[in-house]
C-alpha cells in the first residue's frame, strides 16, 4: 500500500513536471523565435527604408548627373560659338587705338636693342611706376634672354614682332606662320613657360597700310588663327618726322602735342626714343594722361 501510494504519488508528479518542463521548453524556444524572427523583421524594415534611401540618392544623383551633363553641353556649345566669335573678332579687327573715353594712353615701344639700353628704358619706366608693351623681334630675345625676363619681371609684357622682322607681304603664308611660331618659340625658351600674347605688330607696318586688301586678310586670318590681334598706333614719329630732324626734344614735343585718351604711341628702341621716354612720361601725367601698357589699355576699358 505504501509502495503504491508511493509510486501512483510519485509517477503523475515527475510527469506533470517533466510536462511543465516541456512546456517552459517550447514556450522560450517559441519566445526566442519570436524575438528572432521579430529583430529579423525589423531588420529587413530598415535595410527595406535604407534601401529606398539609397535609391532615392541614385535617382537624384542621375538626375543632378544629366543637368551637370546638360550644362556641359551648353558650356560646350557656348564656348565653342565664342570661339568663333572670337575668331571673327581677331580676323576683322586691327587696332590703331584704345576706348577714347578713358585718359589711358599705351606705351608700346619695338624691335630690339642690347641690354644697355633695354636696362635704361625698364629704369625710366620703373622710375616712373609705368608698365608698357615690347614688340620685340624674336631673334633679340633669344640673343638676350635675361633682359626680357627682367622685362616681364617688371610687369611689361610682350607682344610678337616675327623672329626676323619679316615684311609680310614680301613672304609665302607658310613663311609668316613659321615667322610667328618662331617668335613664340624664342619667347618661351627665354622665358622658361608658354607665354600668351594677344599682341602682334606688323614690321614695318607691311601688309596693314591698307586695309581692306585681300592680302592684309589673309594675314588677318594666320594672326587670328595663332590666336592675336594686329596691333599699329596712332602715335608714331618715324613717318611723322621724316622730313625733320629726329630729336630727343622733337619726339617729346610730338608725341606730347598729339597724344589723347586710347592713344597708342609708337616708340623704338633707339636711344633718341629713349632718352625721351622720361620727359614723355611726365608730360602725359601733366596732361592728365596715363601711360600704361596694351593690356591696361585695351583689356580693361576698349569698347568694341
Ligand atoms: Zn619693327
């Protein structure tokens, strides 16, 4: 009896328990699923918003990608319609002064000279905190490199005069390139970098004296194509003073009495040209001139 009371006491309590047990099991294994599959839930949500994010981004990166490529087209285009426009502006224009409305009055001076009096013209212009433009040849370039370092040092600047002094008309097309890449080439190899010039002076004045020949657009059109302007003057004393004698005091007084806003004056690099530079200088400033280089001139206020 005690046995039986003992076993039938026993036996359903271990089941039950056992069952509990079981129970408990099942219940956290369920439980941890659940969790499990609930954090892997969230976890697809936000890769899924993350994801949407993401593609969002994309579409607005393509979209800001085809204005970008868009914008480059019309840059492209623009450019390239400028191009033209700059080239019609080189091809047709030759510039015999600056905007008349300014009291600017450039300083252009050319050819070439040994350093003695190169040094001479860059210390009047210097005394006169005057930045001016040299039409050297490219020959004297080469053959004098450190002055014109000095010369774009001090803030002047250079424009092409052919290697030669080339008289263009009296030469093939090809020939005038060559003259104008030789130029360009003496000019860099002083220099030590590309240099740019808009600039390009006519020796002699060939094939500019009148100006609607065909020849003078041809060579127009080879200046324009390297990517400058046919400079001359409206101040020059050589031609002027031909039938006088060629003084220092004669040149001043020339240049001084003619000499207006936009003007561009015609010097060379001679030391009577030179000597008068001071007195020429100062004279201008009287006159409520200033001297000043092409650029200053021309880059700043010409009106075309
Ligand atoms: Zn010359």
């Amino acid at each position: 009896m005690a046995d039986y009371s003992y076993r039938s006491n026993r036996q359903p309590k271990s089941k039950s328990g056992s069952r509990i047990f079981l129970f408990l099991v099942l219940l956290v294994i369920i439980a941890a699923l659940g969790i499990f599959s609930f954090t892997q839930y969230l976890a697809i949500q936000s890769l899924q918003s993350d994801l949407e994010l993401f593609r969002e981004n994309l579409n607005q990166v393509e979209t800001e990608n085809q204005q970008l490529r868009q914008r480059y087209d019309d840059i492209i285009e623009e450019n390239e319609k400028l191009r033209e426009e700059n080239h019609m502006l080189r091809s047709s224009t030759i510039i015999n002064h600056g905007n008349r409305d300014t009291n600017k009055v450039a300083i252009t001076i050319d050819d070439g000279a040994g350093p003695e009096l190169i040094n001479q013209t860059l210390a009047h212009l210097r005394d006169y905190d005057v930045k001016a433009t040299f039409f050297p040849m490219g020959s004297w370039v080469e053959r004098y490199p450190e002055i014109w370092q000095q010369a774009i040092e001090d803030g002047h600047e250079l424009g092409n005069h052919t290697y030669n002094h080339a008289f263009l008309t009296t030469i093939s097309e090809d020939r005038v390139r060559e003259e104008l890449t030789h130029w360009q080439e003496a000019v860099d190899e002083a220099l030590g970098y590309n240099y740019k010039t808009l600039f390009f002076r006519p020796p002699g004045m060939d094939g500019f004296t009148s100006i609607n020949s065909n020849k003078t657009k041809q060579l127009q059109e080879i200046i324009a194509n390297k990517g400058m302007f046919p400079i001359l003057w409206d101040i020059e004393l050589v031609y002027a003073l031909r039938n006088e004698s060629y003084t220092t005091a004669r040149v001043t007084e020339h240049v001084l009495a003619n000499a207006r806003g936009g003007s561009i004056v015609l010097l060379h690099f001679t030391h009577i040209d030179i000597a008068a530079l001071p007195a020429i200088l100062s004279g201008l400033r009287n006159r409520g001139l200033e001297p000043c280089s092409l650029s200053e001139l021309l880059l700043v206020d010409f009106k075309l």
